[in-house]
C-alpha cells in the first residue's frame, strides 16, 4: 500500500517495530525502562490466561493490552493522516487515542478480524463477537462474562472515543465481518483491497504454452505448516484421494514452498522449495504450476490466490472467504462449498481436467499499484473535506 502511495506521487513516512530502516522510514527504538515496562504488561496480561484452556494453539489468541504506551514520542510531525496497519505487539490500544491526537484522520487497516473480536485473530465460524463475546470456543468458557467479553467491550469502549477514527478492510468478505459487530456500527468503514505489483505477478507465455502441451501436471501449494486454520490437513486430504483415485491419463508432481511439515504424507513425487524470499522467485513457482490449492479455512483478503491468478495459473479454494472477490467459478478456478473437502477434491478434479483459458489483466488492473492508490488517496480526501 506504501509502495502504492509513494508511485502515485505522495510523500508517505513509515514507523516499523522490526526491519531495515531506508528513505522515510523509521525503525521504534523504545529505551530500557520501555522495554521492561512492556515486558511487565506482557506477563501480567498473560496471567489473564492462566485458567482458560484453548482449543488450539495453532489459532493466534493475543493479549490485547500489550504495546508500547509511548509510541507518539517517536512521532516527530503532525500529519494529516496517521493510517495503521497490524498493530499487536506494538501499539496498545490506549495509545491510539494519543495517536488520533496527533493527525487530522486516524485510518485503520484490518488484516484479520482482531480489533472486532475479543481476543481471537480468526473467527471460523464462530458468531460470539456479534453478540459482545462471552462463552468463548476457542478457550473453552462456558461463562458469558469472561476475558473475551470483558475485552471487547473495553477495546471498543476505546474505539468510541476516538471521533477522527475510519476503517478499512481489504475484502467484501471482512467488511461484512464488520458491520456484524453491531457495537462498531457508528464509525465508517471503507472497503480497500490489497495492492499488487504486476510487473512481477504476470503470465509467461513460454511457461504457459510448455504446460499445455505435457501429461505432466503441476499441483502448487504455499504450506504454513502448524497453523491449521490454513489448511494443511484439507490439502494432504484431497491429494490423497487424487493419488487413490487418478488413472493413466496424467503424470501429477506437488510442488511445495512454505513448510515442509509433514511432507512425507504427499504420496506423489515432490519438490520443496523452502521458502521463497523474492517475489520474483514466488511468480516463478506461479507460473510453472498448473492449479495452486489455497485450502485455507479463513482469508481476510487470500493475498497467495491472487498472485496465481495473475500468473494465470488457476485455483481452487473455499467460498465464504476474501478470495471471492476475484476468485471466479469455473472461470479462473473453482470456488467449493465452504470446508466441504469432498467439494474442494472435486474443484482440484475439475482443473486439472478442464484447463481454464482466462485473462489476468482482468482482475490485475484492479489490485495494480494505480488503482489502489487512487481509491486510498479518494478516501483521504473525502476525510480530509467532511471534516
């Protein structure tokens, strides 16, 4: 998104946690006595913790009062705009009244559902933040008042104090995950998609026209190993009953970046890659695949699709996602009934028997650098002139 301001000609200045400073760019530097303080928080927040069980420690289950609290004395100017990305473990939620003191307009990017639940990065299927939280799944309460309650209604209480505050979020999926937190229904939300840069995320010819003509098909796949919301379980599922079920007319290879994690449950010849630091190196892997299974059970956005997308190479993932937005059934892949494996099994059968002819510029000129910019700058200015 940075990337995407900057080529449109506005000056943008970035404050990170962790990283390589460059031009504009500032690394937080917080003093010992800072450091311990938050080391303090974190210890005493985690002790909230102490008699809830979780049902999987796979799912991201953060402490929401942890960051640093003086973050705004790094914050050397006044801007027009101070827009947030992902924000744990760096800026606490009390400080984004401090904060919205120091811009015009606070924006705020949501990549996953956090700041509208109590406590839990990722929903699933899971209604409790629409109704205050309370009996949480994932920890497995079985009390209406407990720390996922209690933390909700503090951190939106927060949120309400805040009049220069506006949101984004990257899908119509997380929007509509939004305006189901009823408790935020008084302040704007604007829906803003990731950007892309495709003059690295494109089609091959060469590769294209070498894959059609061979009996050989390539199965992509990005592995987050434990993380089991992203699918790993789903994947090893469907290409086991390919392997089971496949006859003479294909030779199928996996190719795996990411994790390795349980590779030696893939029945068919595969190669690992690692994982890929360059884009370039990731549109590479793109565009030598045939179909790349996104198997995830919950995308904010599904960043990974759309770059295969743009390398025309098809995919097949679950509905009732972000990837919906530019995901088009049977068109540019297949969208399956949501955590429906034998569905997604099917989709994986349908590409690989019907090679999808599609033109990427469609959705590429949407996600381009250009295009995003163009709605975040209109955005700013609708902001910046209301009030």
């Amino acid at each position: 998104m940075r990337k995407a301001l900057i080529n449109g000609g506005h000056s943008v200045d970035l404050l990170i946690l962790y990283g390589n400073e460059g031009k504009d760019t500032f690394l937080f530097t917080p003093g010992w006595t800072d450091f311990l303080k938050y080391k303090w928080i974190q210890l005493l927040e985690k002790s909230k913790f102490y008699f809830y069980k979780r049902t999987d420690k796979s799912y991201l289950f953060p402490i929401d009062n942890i960051g640093y609290t003086n973050i705004e004395k790094q914050i050397k100017n006044r801007y027009d705009i101070i827009h947030l990305h992902w924000i744990n473990s760096f800026v606490d939620i009390k400080s984004l009244i401090k904060l919205s003191e120091l811009s015009d307009h606070l924006v705020w990017t949501l990549h996953d559902a956090w700041p509208i639940t109590g406590g839990c990065h990722i929903i699933l299927n899971c209604t409790r933040f629409t109704q205050e939280c309370g009996f949480c799944p994932q920890l497995s309460s079985s009390k209406l008042n407990d720390i996922t309650r209690k933390s909700l209604n503090s951190k939106i209480d927060e949120f309400l104090k805040i009049s220069n505050i506006a949101f984004t979020v990257p899908s119509s999926w997380m929007l509509k995950q939004f305006q189901n937190q009823k408790l935020l229904s008084s302040k704007p939300v604007y829906l803003i998609p990731n950007t892309i840069d495709i003059a690295v995320f494109y089609k091959k010819e060469n590769n294209q026209a070498e894959k059609h003509n061979s009996k050989k098909k390539i199965i992509g796949y990005y592995s987050c190993g434990e993380v089991k919301y992203k699918g790993l379980n789903n994947f090893l599922e469907i290409i086991n009953r390919l392997f089971r079920d496949e006859d003479d007319l294909y030779e199928f290879e996996v190719i795996l970046i990411g994790s390795d994690y349980r590779i030696d449950e893939i029945p068919f010849k595969t190669k690992y890659l690692g994982e890929l630091k360059s884009e370039n190196e990731l549109s590479e892997f793109y565009n030598s695949c045939d179909v790349f299974i996104s198997a995830s059970e919950e995308e904010s956005f599904g960043q990974t699709a759309l770059e295969s997308l743009l390398c025309g190479t098809p995919v097949v993932a679950f509905d009732n996602t972000g990837i919906r937005d530019f995901l088009i059934h049977k068109k540019n892949g297949y969208l399956s009934k949501y955590l429906d494996t034998e569905d997604l099994y099917r989709g994986l059968v349908f590409v690989l028997s019907n090679p999808l002819a599609f033109d990427p510029s469609e959705i590429g000129n949407i996600f381009k650098y250009e295009t995003v910019s163009r709605k975040l700058i209109n955005l700013y200015k609708t902001l910046t002139t209301v009030n």
